[in-house]
C-alpha cells in the first residue's frame, strides 16, 4: 500500500495485470495516472483559421508551424525542404532553427534522415 501518497517497491507497477481474488490473490485497487488532457486551444487557434472564415484547422500544422490554416488554405500553401530553403533563399541552418518544420519519410531512401519541410511564406519572410 502506500505511505504519505509513495508507493512502496512491493507494490506492482501501475497499469500492470494485478491477479483477481479467484486467482489466487487478494484483489488490489489498480493505480492508474488520469489520461492527459488535451492541451488548451491556442488563442490563434481558437478562432480557427487565420486565413478565412473556417472554424475548423488543421491540428499538424497548428502544431508545426504554429499557424492555423483549414484544409483549404493548406492546399495553398506550398512546402520547401530545408536544402531547397538554403539554396533559393540563401538562409542558414540558424534561420530555419526558429521556424517550424513538418518531419516526413525521406522519398529517395527510407533509412535516410528524414526531410524537413518549411512553409515557403515562412521561408521567404525570414529573408
């Protein structure tokens, strides 16, 4: 049991399998953490999209790039990966740091690192 809200080494890990009392143990109350709360909305995302009059957005991008834009305002929107911000935009690794980036699956090899994609309006404001 516990002592002062610790739990003692004896006792088993939360969300393991504890035996019920037809199996030869006593049953003990499971001790389980409360499932995260979604985080609380944004105050740019509360108004959904930045761009139009949608409520809805897209949450990956919210989170990547920390702008809300619904499904129809990301379709025009154009990504760059990072080589192609560097070269066209002549920016440096210490530019880009601060933007936001979507991580995807390398096209050309799947073991390679994976490809950073930036939203050109982004890139090109950096400039």
């Amino acid at each position: 049991m516990a002592d002062g809200g610790f739990l003692r080494e004896s006792s088993p890990p939360t969300g393991g399998a504890l035996p019920l009392s037809g199996q030869g143990g006593r049953e003990t109350p499971t001790l389980t953490a409360p499932p995260p709360r979604p985080p609380p909305p944004d105050s740019v995302a509360a108004s959904g999209c930045s761009r139009c009059t949608s409520l809805s957005f897209n949450q990956e991008w919210l989170a990547a790039f920390h702008v809300a834009l619904c499904n129809t305002c990301r379709q025009n929107e154009k990504l760059v990966s990072k080589s192609t911000a560097r070269i066209r935009y002549t920016l440096t690794d210490s530019d880009l740091k601060p933007l936001g980036s979507l991580r995807k699956a390398n096209p050309h090899r799947k073991d390679w690192q994976p490809m950073h994609l930036y939203m050109q309006s982004q890139v090109g404001q950096e400039r």
